[in-house]
C-alpha cells in the first residue's frame, strides 16, 4: 500500500506552478474573460509546447504515455491557476473518448493533432434540454460517401475555439461518436458566467462526413469516458478549492478586527478547518479514482464517480466560503475571489451536478 | 502509488483473517459496550489474543509485544473490524498506558506492569477528564500532595470507561497548585483497589453504563508510583492523547463500510411509501453521499499512512479522519433508523431491526463528536496547528 506521488509526479507538479505562476495569473485570466473570444492563442502555444495536452496519449501517438494520474496533478494545478485556456476541454472531455475510440487512421489523426497542441476538440454531447446521460435528438444516417448529421448542440464547451468536434448522436439503434470539422457546423457562443471557457450552440444541418469519422460507438465506449472526464473536472476542481483556502487562510491572518486577526474567530477558524476537510478529501478521492483508472480495477467507475461528488462539495464549499471569510472585499469585481466561484460552479454544473453523480454511485453501491 | 497489498501484506492479512475466523467467539457482536455479562467473554478473548502473538502488536518484541509494522497494524485493525471481533477489553492498557509506560516508565515499572496488560491480567482505565476539566483538559483539579513516601490524592474524574472493572489508573493529578496550569501536574498509576477509591457507573443514554464516575479521597499511592518526574505530567499526558487514536481510524472507516452495507441491505427489503426504500431518490442520494464521506476517511487515512512512513511525520490527513468520521457516523445511525420507519423505535424484538442493535448504533453514535476530542475541539487543533491559524482567545 502506498498512497503517495513518485519524484517524477512531484516533479511534474513542481514545474507546473512554476510556469502557472508566471503564465496564467488572474490578470492573465481577467484580460481572457473581457476579449472577443476569451482565448489566448500564445498562452496555448506555451502549453502546448510543454506537451500538456499528451501527458496521457500513448508516445506512439506523440504523447508523453503517462497515465491519468499525471494528467491529474496538472489539472490539479492548472485549476489552482484558474487557467483561461481550454485546456479541460480538450484533455477532460474530448481527449477519453478519443482514446476509447476504435483504433484507426481518424482517432490517431485525433490523437497526435491533440498531443502537439494543435488540434483542439470540444465535446458536442448535451442539446437544448441540459441533460447528460439521456437520449439524443440529433440522428446520423448513412449516406452513399459516409453519414449525414442533423441536429443540435447546446451547452459545447470551447466549441468556438475548437477545431474537431466530437458530435453524440443517434445511429440506429444505439449512439456513435463523429469528428466533425468545426468548420462545417454552425457556431454560436453563448454568454457564459465563466467566461474564460464559453459555452456555444452548434447546429448541425445536414452535415455529411466519411464513414472514417465515426470513431466509436456507444455500445463500445459505455461508461468508461464519463469516468475519465469526472475525475478530471474533480481534479480541477480540487485545486480551485485549495487555491482559495490558501487565499482565506492567508486573509484572515491578516485581517483585523475587534484588534485581533478574525482567524482567531471560531466562526471563521471553524469554517477554513471545514474548507480542509473538504478539499484533503476530494484530493484523497482523485487520487484514488486516478490510480483505479490507470490500474483499471472493478471500482474504478464508482471511484470516479465518488471523485466528482467529492469535487463538487470541495469546489462549492470552499469558493462561497471563500467569499465570506473575506466579507464586503471578497465580493468585488477587483478582487479576484469570483474567477475561482465562476471556475468552480462552472465545474458544479457542467457534466452532470452533484445530484446525478450520487444517482451514479447510489446505482454501483446498490447493484453490489 | 498502489492501493494493493504487498506480497508480504497480502500475506500477513491472510495470516489475520485465518487467525481470526478460526478463533473468535461465536455469536459475538462487535462494538457492543463492556457490560457484566460480557466481561468474562472479553477476559477470556483478550487472553487468546495474547497466547495468538496479537496483543500489543505494535509493542517492541522485548516487551511482549509483536513488533509489527505501521502497515501491519493497520491491517490487523481492518480485518478486526471486518471480522466484526469482540471489543479488546484492555483496550486502555493496550493502547495508551502501556505504550506510555514503555515511552516513560522506569525499568522496574516496565517489568512489573507490560506482561499483565498484554495478557489482560490486570486492566486500565484512564482518569483524565474532570467534570470541570473536559475539553480544557489542563483545569484538572484532583490534587495530589506528597507526605512522606506516598502521594495522597483527593479528586473526582468523569467519563472513565471501564473503571468499574479496572485494577489500574493512569491519572493526571495536580502537584503545584501554585504553577501554570499545565507545569504543575503529574502522572500517577493508582491501583484502583485502594482505600478511597470509589467508582460509580454512569448511565449513558444508550441505557448502559459503559463508563464511570471516580471520587478519591485521602487515596494513598506510593511515590515510587509516578510515570516520569513531579510536574511533568502535561508532557507524558500528550504520549497518551498521541496513541489513543492510533491506528484506530482504519477499523472506524472499515466498521463504517460493513454499516453502510447493512443500511443499503435494509433499504432493499424496507418497504417506503410502497416501494423498497432503495427505489427512493432521497434515500438513494444519502446513501451515496455516505459512501463517498466513508470512502474519503479510508483514503485520507492511506494518505496520512504513507506520509507517516515516508516522512516519519504525521501529515494534515490524519487530523480530519476523527472529525470527519464522527460527523458521517452521526448521520448515517440516523438513516439507519429512518430506512426503519416505526421500526426504528424499538430496542429489541423480532420487529425491530438487526433486533435493536442499530437503535443502539444510533444512540451510541450521539457520543461520536464528543469523545476522544470534541468536534469543535478537532476544528480548533486543525485551525491552529494545521493551518496555522491564530489561537483563539
């Protein structure tokens, strides 16, 4: 048994902040969230050159071959950093279901583009009614050259900066993945509280792909992406909380009032106590799931699930305790305070909230 | 990173788990309280345990104990839970006044005290709290006062379990009334048979008296019966504090998983609103959120084991595992009894579930957030020495 990190994931960890800390400060965030398309093309260059977005894509196809445990000490870190780029989009949506998909010429196209960073991929899954793990309207049909797709996207995450799309939708009797060029879809942001990574309409009208681009199937892929893509978001959301607890420990040391720092309070020392708790067991729980996917152990879908229910109570805990402890200041524009909220409660609601993912764990501990 | 035995892990549970199956007594409930009609079944486990090599497991071997690693520790205490064993009746002698007796004790005190706590000879209880000193566990004020070659100690404790059938008292007195509250006090081993010793069981809400009150007066305990100087028993006191949870929180988190298992077996054949309870989203939602607060205990616990054994140095995970435990514990005794329905009301009886053991989890479970550090005591520690936190005040 041993639950710790090897040098090289300490190493991994330690040269993330380093070049988070320079690279994607808060002032870096707030001039990504006010431009025209909240993205900052040599902030993704800097990432993509340290070879981020491969660090689980096998070395044959240009990544780094690590595992999901690395992959999540850096969206650990980058959620620290609250990082305005679309990073998560690409490694914790798109990226599972991409190295899930059927082996073939499409998916290392896929995979290589996304390794070197120069291809982005968003994930065209949800449509007007938000739900995650429900059936779908948009239908693919064959056609003579491939499949033609009708439909709409709604709630696509990055899809506006994003060069494939994976597009969910109905084939016969079951569903299939597509990578449709972003080019061919019809893209419309939609203003979003995070506005560092937007969400967007895609309309689909009739689009026609070769039959190369349906790279997977529901039946094949099952559950296994939604684990990966849980236990990446509560990696995130993981460091957004300890980001913020840091911030709160540090205030209330300094913060005066009564002639005493108000981290003398219960009140307040109480509510940081719980703010730890909450985020060591969120960690405990990624790490956990990390290792069980990487391992592919029986428990892994209910580990990741777990993972993501524990993200969440982090995440919302600890933001909108955040902005207490700090009082009239943390609820200021200037402060920085509401880029973590905005990041965390974007985490919260996007890809299932807290209530689906308990269904998902309620269903593995009761089918035991 | 590997949550797997070792070959050597694997084998050492295997070896427990053996052990344990063939030797445990039939028919036995685990963490039921120290009633009379229990006592001579744990007397005669706590002896097989010993004669088994499994008492003391974390004692050095040249104190009769097995030597046995953190890891080694650790599993005994999951598969004890597991195996749903009898409570070790020594459990005090075991896990806090032995251990405190190596790290202090004299020679002579080492020799004359070690084997019969291991073989449950002679049994412990700890008279700390007072009932003005709980939490502010430094305002004791049982007084201790030398004359000539004893100490003559007057005083009242609280809350001590298993005092009415204790030989031995591991007790904080206070020895300079005039020093700072916590410079003036020192260790004392009592025996509990002395005149002036008085014990009055205490009637906990569960209906039992699983602990006790003590009153001393004029009790005349030899000098030669103090664990290290006069006034350094604030010191010797925190060795104490440092083994009463041990590796505690890994049978806690366990016994939890073996509970939350029964609360979704009793959900499955309790009918709610006409349908099994399982089939209620609320029910199910409480259910999950239960497993992931009991799931992050055990792997908080990992983690703070794998700190411990890499660094030699306890990490901020193992503050929270009380905490979060007694809290999770609390509300899942409440759902127990929920799932019941009116069932959930009675103490025994074929109605009732498990026959009324869950009632008495539930009550039971009450005393969770105050025992061996209150909740708002463990938020106090880990805002302050955790991270690092101005002292209230």
């Amino acid at each position: 048994m041993d639950f710790g990190f090897t040098e090289e994931q300490e190493l991994l960890r330690k040269s993330a902040r380093e070049v988070l800390a320079e690279r994607s400060t808060p002032a870096v965030a707030r001039a990504v969230m006010e431009s025209e398309t909240g993205f900052d093309e040599s902030l993704w260059k800097t990432i993509a050159e340290l070879g981020w977005c491969g660090v689980a894509i096998p070395e044959a196809e240009g990544g780094l071959g690590l595992g999901w445990v690395e992959q999540a000490v850096l969206v650990e870190e980058t959620g620290r950093a609250v990082l305005p780029a679309p990073y998560l989009s690409t490694v914790g949506l798109a990226l599972p279901v991409v190295l899930l998909a059927e082996p073939g010429e499409m998916r290392s196209r896929l995979l290589q583009g996304i390794a070197s960073g120069e291809m982005r991929v968003a994930l065209a899954l949800t449509e007007e009614d938000g739900e995650w793990f429900a059936p779908l309207k948009a239908a693919a049909t064959k056609s003579v050259n491939g499949y033609t797709i009708e439909g709409r996207k709604v709630f696509v995450a990055d899809a506006h900066v994003a060069h494939e799309l994976l597009v969910v939708a109905r084939l016969d009797d079951d569903f299939a993945v597509f990578a449709v060029p972003a080019a061919d879809t019809a893209i419309t942001p939609l203003p979003t509280l995070d506005r560092t990574r937007r969400l967007s309409e895609v309309r689909l009208d009739g689009v026609t792909v070769g039959s190369e681009r349906l790279i997977a199937s529901g039946k094949s892929l099952g559950w296994r992406p939604a684990d990966r893509t849980a236990l990446v978001i509560a990696a995130e959301q993981t460091g957004v909380a300890q980001r913020v607890l840091e911030m709160s420990v540090q205030y209330a040391k300094e913060r005066e009032q009564f002639g005493k720092p108000i981290g003398s309070f219960q009140a307040i020392s109480h509510k940081l106590a719980d703010m730890l708790l909450l985020t060591e067991s969120a960690r405990s729980h990624v790490y956990y799931a990390a290792w069980a996917i990487d391992e592919g152990t029986p428990d892994a879908s209910l580990a990741a699930a777990s993972a993501r229910v524990a993200g969440i109570e982090a995440g919302r805990f600890a933001t909108a305790e955040a902005i207490q402890v700090h009082g009239g200041i943390g609820f200021t524009y200037e402060h920085d305070l509401h880029l973590f909220y905005r990041r965390a409660k974007w985490d919260e609601l996007y890809y299932g909230d807290a209530t689906v993912w308990r269904e998902r764990v309620a269903e593995l501990i009761a089918a035991t | 990173m590997d949550f797997r035995d070792t070959a050597a892990e694997a084998a050492f549970r295997k070896d427990v788990r053996d052990w344990l199956e063939a030797n445990k007594p039939s028919g036995a409930v685990a963490g039921l309280g120290v009633t009379e009609g229990r006592v001579g079944m744990l007397r005669t486990w706590q002896r097989k345990l010993h004669e088994g090599g499994w008492a003391g497991l974390g004692w050095p071997k040249e104190y009769g104990g097995r030597g046995a690693s953190l890891i080694e520790q650790v599993i005994f205490s999951q598969e004890y839970a597991r195996a749903k064993a009898p409570s070790i009746l020594n459990v005090i002698g075991i896990g806090m006044a032995g251990p405190t007796i190596i790290a202090h004790g004299t020679d002579e005190q080492k020799h004359r005290y070690l084997d019969k706590i291991l073989s449950g000879e002679e049994i412990w209880c700890q008279g700390f709290s007072e009932p003005g000193a709980g939490s502010d566990l430094g305002a004791l004020r049982t007084s201790a006062v030398v004359e000539g070659d004893s100490f003559i100690v007057n005083g009242q404790k609280v809350w001590t379990t298993l005092a009415h059938i204790a030989d031995w008292c591991i007790l904080l007195a206070r020895t300079d009334p005039t020093a700072p509250k916590h410079k003036g006090i020192s260790y004392l081993l009592v025996d509990m048979h002395s005149p002036g010793v008085e014990v009055r069981p205490l009637r906990q809400m569960t209906g039992e008296a699983e602990f006790n009150e003590m009153f001393f007066t004029d009790v005349r305990v030899p000098r030669d019966n103090i664990l290290g100087d006069v006034n350094d028993g604030w010191r010797i006191a925190m060795t104490t504090l440092l083994h009463e949870r041990g590796t505690l929180g890994f049978a806690l988190a366990t016994q939890a998983e073996i509970v939350l298992g029964e609360a979704i077996a009793l959900a499955k054949k309790t009918l709610k609103a006409g349908r099994p309870a399982i089939e209620d989203p609320l029910v199910r939602q409480r259910l999950a959120q239960l497993h992931v607060e009991i799931q992050a205990m055990r792997l908080n616990n990992y983690r703070a084991l794998t700190t411990v054994m890499r660094t030699g140095i306890p990490g901020p995970e193992g503050s929270l595992g009380k905490l979060l435990w007694s809290e999770s514990n609390k509300r899942l005794g409440e759902l127990m009894l929920e799932i019941q329905g009116p069932a959930g009301l009675l103490e025994g009886s074929g109605y009732a579930g498990d026959n009324g053991e869950w009632v008495y989890r539930h009550f039971r479970s009450r005393a969770n957030s105050i025992e061996a550090g209150t909740s708002e005591i463990l938020r106090n520690i880990i805002a302050e020495r955790v991270l690092g936190l101005p002292k209230h005040k």
